[in-house]
C-alpha cells in the first residue's frame, strides 16, 4: 500500500498542507517540536480512524479550530482511492472517495499499516489490555469480520455481566435468557481465540529469526496466554472446553457480577526460551522484541492484503546503537512505502537517503521538499 499523497486541514499543529509522498522512503526531519509524529500520526489515523497515542480524538483538532480532516489519495495496490476522516467534537466521519463508510470494520479492512514508535515498549511492559488493543487493530486490518465479531462480543459480553450484576443485587437470573447469551458469547468468542492463535503463530513463523538477525539473541518468540488453556485451535475442542470452563466458573461469576474468562481476559507474553522479557529483559531487548514482531508482521499484512504494509517508524533510529541501527536497516527495502521520522539526518545511515524524499519540517510547516 501506498499514500501517495496528503491533505490535512486543522489537524494537530498542521492548519493546512498539502504534499506527496515518495512510494519508497520518506524521511521526516526538523527539531524537536515542530510536527514530525504529527506528521505520522495524521497518516496513521487516516488509515485506522484512531490515533496510536491518543485516546481522545478531540486533541487531535488543532487549537484553533472546531474540526480536524486528513485526506489522502491511497493505493491499495490494485487501484488508488480518496480516503477521508473527519473529526469534529462529537463525530468521526469516513470516507472513501467520497461516500460515507457508516462500518468501521469496513474502512479500516481496507488499510495496511505497521507503526513503530518509542512508547511501543508499553506492549511488553503494559497492561494485557494494551497487548489486546494491537491485536485487535492487527486483526480488524488484515480480517473484514475480525472487528464485527469482536464488536458483537463485547456486546453480548456486556448483557451477559449486566445479568450477574442484576444477580449480585436479586439473587435472580433469568436463566434462559443467560444462557442464550452465553451459548453466542462462545460462538463469537471461539472465533476471537481462533483469529488470535492463528495471527499469533504465523508471527512464530519468522520472529525467532529476525529478533536472532536484530540483536544475536536465540529462542524469542510470542507466546499467546489466553484465560482457558486450550491443547488445539480446532473449532469443536474450543466450543466444548470454553464451556466445561464457563460452568465452572458459574458460581465465582455469580458472586463477582461479571464473566471472568474469555478473550476479553487474553494476554501474550515476549519470551526468550522460558523468560518473560517483560521481567528479565533489558530496555533495548525488550525494544528490540518489539520492533521483531513488527518487522515479522510485514510478510503477514504482505500475504493476506497482496500489499506490503507502510511502516511508519517515529524516533526509532535515535534510540538504537549503530549495529542495530544497520541490522535494522537491512529490513527497510524499497518497495516498501517507509515513513521515518529523525531530528538527526545524520542518524541515518547515507544508504537509506538513495532513494528517499527528505522533508523538513518546521513549526507545523513544510519547508523543504526534495527527492536525493
Ligand atoms: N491539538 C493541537 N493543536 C495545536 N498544536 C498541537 C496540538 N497537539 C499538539 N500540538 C503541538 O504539536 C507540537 C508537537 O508536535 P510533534 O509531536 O509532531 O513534534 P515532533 O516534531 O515529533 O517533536 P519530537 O522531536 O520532540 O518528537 C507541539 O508543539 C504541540 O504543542
Ligand atoms: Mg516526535
């Protein structure tokens, strides 16, 4: 995939620019300050409608303004399309070339973007809700239903405690009724754990080898850790194990007030051999981890989506010694559309200028554009 180019109108300190990008490697350079991730963050957000760093849409509109629009010209490989997102106080409105996208499930199965950025530490050293979250925009870019169904989930998931919590205060359940929710929370719920093992095993596929290739550092991988333990993915085992699981947990659901297991609880862990990086890695291992399990989804997005992905990498060379600088480097290609931000162009090792488009930005401005 490829944003060819962009249009941003109030959003962050970007009041208006319009620019085109080179399909290779783009270079986003100035002091600290100016807009450079605001710069990411605006294609970012044009691609999965939310920000990487912001929960709240409303800090995304510029200061001055009342509504904040990104709009690019998107090639998805096959053709290019106009992709919009608006964003006023109250609503979020998408577009594709020009019509309205009422399901979101929809416009962001069209998108293709890995970010790399410095708080993605927080993926090992956050919460599992945090881990969640990336899967889920993983999965809701590579998979059309993957969002509906984990939308319908969160749903039934919620009637489902609404009824515990009415037990907590009437001692009553409607147990028909529960038990209908629960029969379509397994249904959903089963689907989650089966996208979710399966993503995760195709990035065990190569992440061993890359983190190896990163920083010489053998038996990584991602282990996924959700709240059943399950022997197999097979549909049948899930559907029949989620159950026995549920009845057993029946009675601390009851005295809790809400549903204690499913993928709502999911988790995965970084581990070199048995040890969690979370515990025993170092800040540059666990760094490190991350940027590995981004590099190792490429090939993934590159498989499902016919496409490769555009990667989008904030302040990732700054924090690399050289080595691994240039071990990095050597999974930065050219037909891979690559966003890179740097306050330094000298951090960047001269290779990678052959064919980038260097853009120096200041104070919410571009002032300079050149292809070297
Ligand atoms: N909603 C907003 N309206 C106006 N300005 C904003 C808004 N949100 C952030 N800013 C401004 O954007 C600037 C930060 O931009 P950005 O984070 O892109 O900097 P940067 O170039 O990446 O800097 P660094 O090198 O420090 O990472 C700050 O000056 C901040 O005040
Ligand atoms: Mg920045």
């Amino acid at each position: 995939m490829v944003v060819k180019s962009l249009k941003i109108t109030n959003f962050r300190n970007y009041k208006n620019l319009s620019i085109s990008f080179s399909p290779n490697i783009n270079i986003i350079y100035g002091d600290n300050g100016q807009g450079k991730t605001n710069l990411l963050e605006s294609i970012y957000v044009l691609g999965i409608t939310k920000s990487h760093r912001s929960f709240i849409d409303n800090y995304l509109i510029n200061n001055e303004s009342v509504f904040a629009k990104i709009s690019g010209i998107v090639d998805d490989g096959v053709i290019s399309s106009k992709y919009e997102v608006i964003i006023e106080p109250q609503k979020k409105i998408l577009k594709k070339d020009d019509n309205v996208i009422n399901k979101i499930n929809e416009y962001i199965s069209k998108m293709n973007i890995i970010i790399f950025y410095p708080e993605d530490l927080e993926l090992i050293k956050g919460s599992p809700s945090e881990r969640r979250k990336y899967l889920n925009i993983q999965l809701s870019q590579i998979h059309k239903n993957y969002l509906k169904i984990l939308n319908d989930y969160n749903k039934i998931l919620k009637q489902r405690n609404e009824l515990l919590k009415k037990y907590l205060k009437t001692q009553e359940i409607d147990k028909d009724y529960f038990e209908a929710l629960t029969e379509t929370l397994i249904e959903r719920g089963t689907k989650i754990y089966q996208y979710r093992e399966n993503y995760i095993s195709n990035i065990n596929k190569n992440v061993s080898d890359i983190y190896y290739n990163l920083i010489k550092i053998k038996n990584f991988k991602i282990l996924y850790k959700p709240s059943i333990k399950f022997n197999n993915y097979d549909t049948e085992y899930i559907i029949k194990k989620y159950k026995e699981e549920l009845e057993k947990t029946y009675d601390s659901e009851l005295k809790q007030g809400m549903t204690i297991i499913g993928p709502h609880r999911d988790d995965f862990e970084f581990v070199v051999g048995t040890q969690n990086l979370k515990i025993f890695g170092s800040q540059g291992q666990q760094r490190l981890a991350v940027l590995s399990l981004k590099l190792s989804e490429v090939p993934i997005f590159k498989s499902y989506k016919k496409t490769y992905p555009i990667l989008l990498l904030d302040d990732v060379f700054s924090e690399l010694d050289d080595r691994k600088k240039n071990n990095l480097l050597k999974y930065i290609t050219n037909n891979i559309q690559t966003f890179i931000t740097t306050t330094d162009l000298k951090s960047i090792n001269p290779e990678v200028f052959k064919s980038a488009k260097i853009i120096k930005v200041d104070n919410g401005k571009i002032i300079t554009e050149e292809e070297v």
